[in-house]
C-alpha cells in the first residue's frame, strides 16, 4: 500500500501530467498532497482548491512517508540543499528525473530508500508507460503502487537499463507527435486543406493506437491487413523501409541520440 501523505517536488509538465493521473485514478487523495513548486500552474491550483497543500511550511513536509522528486535534472541539487533536513527520515523517495542515478541520490537523501521511475505524460489520462527500478524491495514496490493504477509499468533489471528505456519511452511520445506533425505536412502536399489535413493525421494514429491497444496484436500483422499487395499502402511502406535510409533506421539514431544524452544528464 502507498504510504501518505504524498510530497510531489516540481509540478511542471510531468508533474502536472501525474497529478492528473492520480485524480483520474483515484488512488491519491488531494488531502494526501504536498505541493512544492515556485511557480504553480493550473493543475497544482486544482488540487489546492480540492484540499492539498500547496507550498506548505517546512514542518509539513515532514509529514510525507513517499516523496516524489519531479524538478529538472540539471536543479536536484539545488532542490536537495533546500529539502536537507526537512524530510522525513523513514520515507522513500521516488526520482522521475532523466539521467540522476539512484546511487547519487541515496548519497544526498540518505537515510531514504530511493526508486527510480521514467513515466511518460500519458500517465495523465490513465494511460502512461513506466518503466521502474530500484535495488530496495520497498523502494519498488512503492513506485509500483504509485504509477500502476495510471500506467503499464516495466520493473528494469538493471539501472543502465534506465537510459535505455528514458530514450525508447520517457521521450517516446515527442516522436508520435512528430510524426503526426510530419503526415499533417505530407497530408497538405497532396491537396488537402490545412483543417482536414490536421484532422486525419491526428484521428489516423489516435485510431490506429486504440486498435493496437484493444487487439495486443502485432504490429506486422496490423500492417499486414491495411497493407494489400500491390496497393497504395505497400507503396508507402517501400518508401519508409528503404535499406539504409528508411524508418528503423531513422528511428534507431533518434533513441541512440536520446540515450546518449541520458547518460550525459547522469
């Protein structure tokens, strides 16, 4: 069971998109809230209207037994020096920051178990991805308990493997929405108008990414179905998976790219 009350650090983008999630889901309370954030936006608003505690005393966060650390990786520290001495010695904390590995933050939090948990924003509507580590069976568990009811959750054998997954699904959605950005644009070229050209890029991956999720089908078989011999499906995909320059490999350099970065954030 998750321990509360729940201190979230940093309710930007991500944080905001879990705090939607959590109210989504109905497994935090906005009574079991801490708010810290120097600038809040609209969704911490929401939870202070609706009873959380938005940028409360130091003696109150004390109170939290699960601490979520949600600033920007380049801040932690920043963020740590303003928090020393200020927690909860028997919490555990949660990092959902890029490239901050849990042996740094056990050293600056210590006494607290330390979990590790790339999200992505889809967690927002109940729907987000996961992927979770820690060396402390409680740590995990804890993680576990927070984001299962708002995400499919990976447990990671291994830390390195957090760059890995920081890279294919932390950032994982920027790159669908690239790429319903690139269909919109390729739409127009072929004559549509901008309103109609934005409607089916954007309700063509929407539906195509119901049905993957209602089916658990593979993706080749999905394919296969929309893509008839000889048709104007397989002339497409000749272009995208051209040898050397199609969209594996473009794909690929992308989550290297962002791997790399990971582990310079680290």
């Amino acid at each position: 069971m998750l321990a509360k009350p729940i201190l979230l650090i940093g309710a930007g983008a991500l944080g905001s998109a879990m705090l939607k999630g959590m109210r989504a889901a109905g497994h935090v309370a906005p009574s079991d809230l801490i708010i810290l954030d120097l600038n809040p936006g609209e969704e911490a608003q929401v939870y202070a209207g609706l009873g959380a505690r938005l940028n409360p005393a130091p003696e109150v966060w004390r109170e939290a037994f699960t601490v979520i650390i949600a600033v920007k990786p380049q801040s932690w520290r920043g963020a740590a020096q303003i928090l020393d001495g200020n927690l909860n010695k028997g919490a555990t904390l949660i990092s959902v920051m890029a490239g901050v590995r849990t042996e740094d933050l056990s050293t600056v939090f210590a006494p607290l178990k330390v979990a590790r948990v790339i999200p992505t924003t889809g967690v927002a509507t109940g729907k987000g991805v996961a992927s979770l580590y820690s060396a402390d069976g409680v740590a995990l568990q804890a993680a576990s308990d927070l984001f299962s009811p708002m995400a499919a959750t990976v447990v990671l054998e291994n830390e390195d493997l957090i760059d890995a997954a920081t890279a294919a699904s932390g950032s994982g959605p920027a790159y669908v929405y690239a790429f319903v950005q690139s269909l919109e644009k390729a739409a127009l070229e072929t004559g549509l108008t901008p309103a109609d050209a934005k409607t089916l890029a954007r309700a063509t991956v929407i539906s195509a990414a119901h049905l993957l999720d209602a089916t658990e089908a593979d993706p080749e078989d999905l394919i296969r179905k929309v893509a008839s011999p000889g048709g104007t499906t397989e002339a497409a995909l000749k272009v995208l998976r051209q040898s050397g320059s199609g969209l594996d490999e473009l794909v690929t350099a992308a989550v290297l790219a962002a791997q790399k970065r990971s582990k310079e954030l680290g």
